[in-house]
C-alpha cells in the first residue's frame, strides 16, 4: 500500500523547489501524468522536436506524489524522476524533458550523462546549510540578542558609570557573564544578575538626579542672593537673570551653548566698555588733583602777595624822597601785575578743568550707557533681533500692570512656522535662519510701534499687542499672515515662501502669563489642525 502522502508548501525551499529561482520569463509545462499504474511518459513531439506548451504552471506537490506513488522498479522510479524534473520550469525542465527521452529510448547511457549534467551543473551549486566539521555554525537568534546585550552593557553601560568604580566594575563582570553564555545553558541566573545591575543602576540615577536638582538649587540660591545685593538696574542684573532662567528649564545642550556663548559676548563688551570707565574716572581724578594743586600755589602766591603789599606799606611810610617812592610803586605795580597774571592763569586752568572734568562725566555717561546696552543683550535672541523669553517675561509684568491700571485691552497672538523642517531639509539650516530672521522683519515692519515680538522656542514666536482689542488683533494677525504668505525671500538664488498658524488670545485682568499662552497655543494647534495658514481666535 503507498504511503499516505504529507501536505507540501508550493514554496518549501527543500528539494528541486529550489531549483525554481532558475526559472526563464516563460514556463514549461508538466508532461502528461497518469496515476495508475505508471507508465513512462513521452513528450508530444513533432519532426522530432519536443513540444512544451507556453503557459503551463509548474507541477504540484500532489502531481509529484502521484508520480512515485507505484513506483517500485529502477525503471519506473527513473521514469518518475524524469517527469518530476521536466515539470519543474526554465532549464531544468529542458533537462527533465531529455531524461524522459532517454528514458522512454531505454538509452540509460544517454540517461546517466543527463542526470550528471543535471548534478552538476544545478544541484552542486546549491549551498550545504550543514556547516563542515570544525566549522563555525551561523548564530541563530539567542547569539545574535546575547552579543547585542554584551555590546550594550559593555559599551553603553559602562560609558554611563565610568565616574562611579563600583557601579562600572558591576557592568563590566555582567557584560562578561552575557558573553559567555550559551543558548543551553539556564536563563535565571543571567535575568537575576540583569535584574540587580539595572535596580542598582537605577537607585544611583534617582541619587544623581536629586544631587543634580539640589545642586541646581543651591546656585539658584546663591544667584538670588548676589541679585539682592545689587542695585537695581546694575549690568550684572541682566546676566544673573538670564542664567536663572537657564536654571529654571530644562538644561539640553544646545540651550546651555547658546546662552554660554551669548554670556560670553556680554562679559567681553562689559570688560571693554569698563575699562574704558574706570579710566574715564582716573582721567577726571587726576585732573581735579592738578587743579586742587593749582589753587595751593595760586593761595601760596595770594599769600606771598599779601606780605609784600605789607613790606611796601612800610616802606612807603618810611620813604623820605619821592623816587624812594616812585621805585615802591614800581615794585607794587609789578607784584600786582604777576598776580593777576597768576589769577587769570588759574582762572583759564580751572575753565580748562571744568571743561574736560564735563567732557569725562559725558564720556562715563556714554559708556555707561553703552553698559546698559550690553546687558540687554540678554533679553534679545542672537539669531533674529526679536525679544528672547527673558525680554518678553519683563515686557509681559510692564504691560500687564499698565492694562490693569488703566483698563485698557492686551492681547497676545502665537505663532509657529508651517512645516519648518522641510524648510530645513531642502535649504539647510542657514536657509532656515534665514526664513526665522524674515519672519521677523516682516513682523516688526507690519506691527505698531507699541507692539513687540519675541522668540519662544525653534520656529515659535509671541507678538503682544497692548491697547489693541481683540477684533483689531484678529485683524492685525490676518493682516500679518497675508503680507508673509504673498511674501518669499531670496536665499542662495531660490525664492523660498513661509506660512505660519497662530491663535490670537486677549488677556483676562489678573490672569497668569502661563494661561494667556496656554490658551493662545491651544488655538494655534487647532489651525494646524485645520489645516495650517491661518489664524484662529482663543475662547474668550
């Protein structure tokens, strides 16, 4: 009785299916199969040529078994394999078709070459997935999830806990235990030893966290208490502030190199301009010495006078002729002449003095000035001009007070740029800086004079408009969004255009800075959803 036969995938790759990745562009068809009993079967032939038809599929499992399912004698099994071959497509099916002819001719000569022509030229060139004795067998999937493990304890892990001995020594014998692992051998001893390193690793990122935040407080701290001991509107106030604020967020990289190297401008400028004031005051100090010395000499010189005014008196009342006296008088005339050339001297250096001691007041007022200036830098963002979050937290408490003493409206409209990143993929970043510092200008050339423009985040910008009520601000956002949108710039030769979504919100009397724009975001995030380039109005 023939064996039951098993259910074969039309895609198994085992045994002449994978001789299909062979196949021409156009298939052969199976040759003619009957189920019982077996008999060789001949390809249609005409002039002595075989004929296959164009279009037949290649032959199914069910068609192969039913080929050696009665075969039972060398011939019949040779004839079986013959049409099991010419049913497969492309060339190997060619070479099946020759194994039926010298099968159906009993030519078993021409028979065998086929065969090893067969062998050779397709079943030896199939790769044995049998590795060679000695060989080292492909890594299955435990190999490959053990060596990503190793690689991530051994090279993440431990670059993490290099300031920390213990914690990176611990890495190090679990990264060597991953390595040596093999996929028979149990798992619990590994996941234990896994489960203590991550509980330890993660005790100490909880430790370092707190110390990171009371170390944040600490100079927090002490950053307030130097603010305190300056007066108010001293440069320093500026440059205390902005690292405040830098402590009170998030500290990423970029944040922390951008207020760095803006800190760093600040402090080069303030070292030139005050240097610049102390010898402005050195200056003034030394001439106000040279004066004061002036005045001694000129009092010396008065006093001089004086006793030789007295010696002439006396030696008037004393004269017994008159060119005695005439030679007196002569000599007071001369002393008097001297000290009126001493006085107009002095006279003349103190007009001097006072001149140049003006002139040095003017260059410190100047300079200091120039300061106060410098440290404004704080507020304003480095990139595009507009007023940074410090600028606007002042700008917002000024005319928030203002509005509620005096009652008039103050409204707020955020803004973010339409698909900036694609601005950024297809110009680069200076494109992108280039579209953030149009956006602005154009802003700032559309706004009143009264309104201002800050900077919130990447392509994010606040515009606060004091006395405008809500209608006007509507008015003035569309107005905005219309005048950039029918606006491109040129950047490298291409024109590049922006659009923007925003929501315009209008400040409730007493309500936080926090909420106005909170609720002023909740609108810009409904126009992107809308989709984009336009403006929508915040709840009342």
């Amino acid at each position: 009785m023939a064996d039951t036969p098993k259910e074969i995938s039309g895609t198994s790759p085992g045994g002449l299916r994978r001789l299909w990745s062979r196949a021409r562009s156009t298939p052969a068809a199976p040759a003619v199969v009957e189920s019982t009993p077996l008999a060789v079967v001949r390809p249609a032939t005409s002039n002595g040529k075989t004929l296959v038809p164009a279009s037949a599929p290649p032959i199914s499992a069910a068609e192969l078994f039913a080929l050696f399912a009665q075969a039972r004698e060398p011939a019949t099994l040779a004839a079986a394999f013959a049409a099991g071959v010419a049913g497969l497509p492309g060339e190997v099916g060619d070479m099946g078709r020759r194994l039926q002819t010298a099968c159906a001719a009993a030519d078993w000569e021409e028979y065998g070459r086929a065969a090893r022509h067969l062998i050779d030229k397709y079943l030896r060139t199939i790769p044995d997935e049998t590795p060679l004795p000695g060989a080292t067998p492909p890594a299955g999937e435990a190999e490959q999830l053990r060596d990503l493990l190793h690689h991530t304890v051994a090279v993440a892990l431990e670059a993490l806990l290099q300031d920390d001995p213990p914690m990176a020594e611990q890495s190090h014998a679990m990264a060597q235990s991953i390595k040596q692992w093999q996929p028979n051998q149990p798992l619990a001893p590994l996941a234990q030893q896994l489960k203590e390193l991550s509980h330890a690793i993660g005790q100490r990122a909880r430790e370092a966290s707190d110390a990171h935040d009371l170390m944040r407080s600490l100079f927090d701290l002490l950053l307030e208490n130097v603010g305190e001991l300056l007066e108010d509107g001293n440069w320093l106030q500026g440059q205390i502030a902005a690292v405040r604020d830098l402590l009170a967020g998030p500290l990423d990289r970029a944040c922390l190199e951008q207020t760095r190297a803006g800190l760093r401008e600040v402090i080069y400028k303030q070292g030139l301009l005050k240097h610049g004031i102390a010898e402005s005051k050195e200056a003034m100090k030394e001439m106000m010495v040279t004066f004061v010395d002036r005045l001694d000499g000129m009092a010396a010189s008065t006093g001089i006078y004086h006793d030789r005014i007295t010696y002439h008196a006396q030696a008037i009342r004393n004269a017994r002729s008159v060119a005695e006296l005439g030679r007196r008088m002569d000599e007071i005339l001369l002393d008097t002449t001297q000290v009126q050339e001493q006085a107009l001297n002095a006279r003349n250096n103190l007009l001097e003095a006072r001149q140049q001691v003006e002139l040095a007041e003017q260059r410190i007022q100047r300079l200091e000035q120039e300061l106060q200036d410098v440290t404004s830098l704080v507020r304003v963002d480095q990139l595009t001009g507009a007023l940074n979050r410090r600028g606007f937290d002042e700008l917002f408490k000024r005319e928030s007070t203002r509005a509620l003493r005096t009652g008039q409206p103050l409204c707020l409209l955020l803004l973010d740029v339409d698909d900036f990143r694609e601005i950024n993929a297809r110009h680069g970043h200076l494109g992108g800086d280039a579209a953030l510092c149009h956006l602005v200008n154009t802003v700032q050339a559309t706004l009143r004079g009264s309104d201002a423009v800050a900077r919130f985040g990447g392509e994010e910008f606040v515009i606060l408009m004091p006395d405008a009520p809500f209608r006007e601000a509507q008015a003035t956002a569309t107005r905005l969004l219309q005048r950039i949108s029918q606006r491109p710039f040129l950047h490298e030769g291409q024109r590049i255009s922006i659009t923007f979504s925003a929501g315009v919100a209008c400040w409730r009397p007493g309500e936080p800075q926090d909420a106005l724009i909170e609720r002023a975001d909740k609108a810009m995030y409904q126009a992107k959803s809308a989709g984009k380039n336009r403006i929508v109005a915040a709840l009342e």
